[in-house]
C-alpha cells in the first residue's frame, strides 16, 4: 500500500504562485499519481494527473492553462504547479494514486493522502 504525503498549501493572493508537493512511500505500484480537490461545500474534483513510467498528463479544463503536474521518479515525488491563482481555486487539495493503462486514475484509487489547504485571497 502507497503512503502519500502532501505539502505546499498556504495562502496567497489572487494572481500568486504556490507548488504542491506529494511523496510516496511504502509499497509503490500504481500507475499514475495525480491530484483532486474539494472547494468549500462541494464535490472533490479531479485536477490533474500523470503516468508514473510514461509520464503522460491529462488536465481537467480549468487546469489547462494555469496548473503544470510533473514526477521526480528518482525522488517517488509529484508536483503540481499553480500559477494565476484564482479566489476559485480555494480548496483542499487532495494527492492520489492508482489508475492502470486502461482505466483512469478516478476509476481505481489506490490511495489518498491527507490533503494540503490552499487559500486564494482576492
């Protein structure tokens, strides 16, 4: 079972930068790693997510042009850049591993970790 631990959440201003970390830990089989969120009173949503050999990378549209994910395979590592920061994304930021070559990391979610807070002030 993949341990994963989040880092880099804060607060920062609207138009600022921030950089999530997600270290992996223990037993590491999955497939892909990526990172879902949960704005204030709604559902968790996937933001983006990454193919651990490949390195291959979807975005959701929101993500497309502001949010940059990148692995450090030597490091067991994921990386999700946030630049432009939008009061929008306010969330708690959630790091997940799982997925295989056939289905999609939110289909078969091996393991979470605790979530990291960032805050978007306008």
């Amino acid at each position: 079972q993949v341990r994963l631990a989040e880092s880099g959440g804060g607060l920062v201003e609207a138009g600022g930068s921030l950089r999530l970390s997600c270290a992996a830990s223990g037993r590491f089989t999955s497939y892909a790693m990526g990172w879902f969120r949960q704005p204030p009173e709604k559902e968790r949503e996937l933001v983006a997510d990454i193919s651990w050999f490949g390195g291959n990378t979807r975005y959701v549209e929101f993500a497309k042009d502001r949010f940059t994910i990148s692995r450090d395979n030597a490091k067991n590592t994921v990386y999700l850049q946030m630049n432009n920061l939008k009061p929008e994304d306010t969330a708690e930021y959630y790091c997940a591993a799982g997925g295989s070559s056939t289905v999609p990391l939110e289909d078969a979610l091996d393991a979470w970790g605790q979530g990291t807070l960032v805050t978007v002030s306008s």
